[in-house]
C-alpha cells in the first residue's frame, strides 16, 4: 500500500506525574473525538500519577485486533512497550506495564509508576491497512519556571 494511502488520526491528550516537592500544574481531564466524530480516546478525570502509584491509559478503537502501546521519552526514538496477547515486553521494559484489552478497548496500566515513566505514550492499531494512533504527552512544565 502506498504511503499516500494511508489514513492516520492523531489526538494529544496529558500524562503528568505529581510529586509533592514540584510544582506541578493539575491534571486535565482527557475526552476527544475522532475525524468522524467516533469517540477513540476514553481516559480517566485524572489524568495524573503519583510515584508508586498506578495509572490506566485507554483508548477504544475501531478494530478487535492487537493494540500495540509505544512510548516515545523527549529526545529519544519511539520504543515497543507492551500489546494485548503478547508475552514480551519491549527491550528494558519492566512488568509494571501491562497492556490489556476488552472488545475494542485498550488499557495500558502502569503501577508502582516512576518519574522515568514519564514519556508520549501511543495506542496503535491496524485495521483494513490503516494506522491510527493516539498520545498522551506530558505537559510543558516551561512556564511554571
């Protein structure tokens, strides 16, 4: 298939990790649409983790196949970290990540959550030759300096 054919819908949403000794701004509720108007992002009114702590990230898709989640730290390339049905993590990825799914709907847990956790993570999955991806990226903390 042709890179011209491909469709791709991209949505940002916010990931932050709290730790009480920075300043942090709060955690924004996520609720986004589609091109379409399909609802393809479900995620919880906090949208925060405090170290220790566990968090879900989810997103609903159009599809019942493999959700593949992918992370990206600032200034790094993108990293394989987990799929629904797959024994293996990517490369350096610890078992506090578990990707999990329910129809078409699919969670990525991250417990006992760590500052280096703290990454663009991205829900992909395929379907009729069609790659679509969300994120959820940290926010700017810049201002609050």
């Amino acid at each position: 298939m042709a890179q011209s054919e491909r469709r791709c819908i991209s949505l940002t949403g916010f990931l932050s990790f709290s730790d009480p000794a920075l300043s942090l701004p709060p955690s924004l509720p996520l609720s986004f649409k589609g091109i379409n108007g399909q609802s393809a992002w479900i995620q919880p009114p906090s949208s925060s983790v405090s170290p220790g702590g566990t968090i879900s990230i989810s997103c609903q898709t159009q599809s019942t196949n493999s959700i593949r989640w992918n992370r990206q730290k600032e200034g790094e390339a993108p990293r394989f970290v987990h799929c629904d049905g797959c024994s293996n993590r990517g490369e350096g990825i610890p078992n506090r990540f578990t990707a999990t799914r329910s129809g078409t709907t699919g969670s990525l847990t991250i417990t006992n959550a760590e500052a280096e956790d703290e990454a663009d993570y991205y829900c992909m999955w395929l379907l009729k030759c069609r790659i679509f991806f969300l994120r959820v990226r940290r926010p700017d903390h810049s201002e609050n300096k």
